[in-house]
C-alpha cells in the first residue's frame, strides 16, 4: 500500500532562524527505507527540511518556513510520491548498478 498523507499540515512552533515546525498524518508507518527516501528528497528541497520523527503515521518535520500553505503541502505530497516511487534524490548517492535490475556493466 502506498503511503498517502491524510491529514493538513500544521504549525506546531518556529524558530528564531525562519524556521518552522510542521506535523501531519500519513496512511501507515512507513518502513526505514521509505523514511530515508523522504528525507533524501525533503533535506534536499528548498525548504531543507530537518530532523524528521516518524511515530507511527504522526509525522514532525523541521523546515524553512513555506511561502504558502500550497507550497507547503505540494512539497510534502512530492516528497511522499519520491518515496513511494523509490526515487533517489539529487542529493543523495546513486544505487550502484549491479544493484539495479537489468543493468548491464561496461566491458574494458
């Protein structure tokens, strides 16, 4: 099952440093793996979002303070599908290609 935000984001306080504290409720408890991918995409975003707690489906979230609600809660929602997909962001390290299904390696 895909992991789905469920609830609005909310403000739960702010930092001197424009900063901001954002919790919301996804469908589930995401596994390791899939929090590591949200945080690889949300660390790597301009909001550089930080120290991330998943407890269960609660979800708290340190950013820099969004432009708008929409800009906000499209951002969590890109975040989440990068997850779900798998997909590795800018920022972190590319999987090596033998761990890819059906790479071929170069031959010297």
């Amino acid at each position: 099952m895909a992991i789905i935000r469920v609830s609005d984001p909310t403000f739960e306080g702010k930092r001197s440093d424009n900063r901001v504290f954002v919790r919301f409720r996804v469908n589930g408890s995401p596994d390791q793996t899939w929090i590591n991918t949200f945080m690889g995409h949300a660390s790597s975003s301009v909001l550089r979002a930080a120290n991330a707690v998943f407890n269960g489906s609660d979800v708290t979230l340190e950013l820099v303070r969004p432009k708008s609600r929409a800009e906000l809660t499209t951002a969590l929602d890109c975040f989440i599908e990068c997850a779900n997909l798998g997909l590795r962001s800018w920022g972190g390290a590319e999987r090596s290609r033998a761990l890819v299904p059906g790479s071929v390696r170069g031959h010297v």
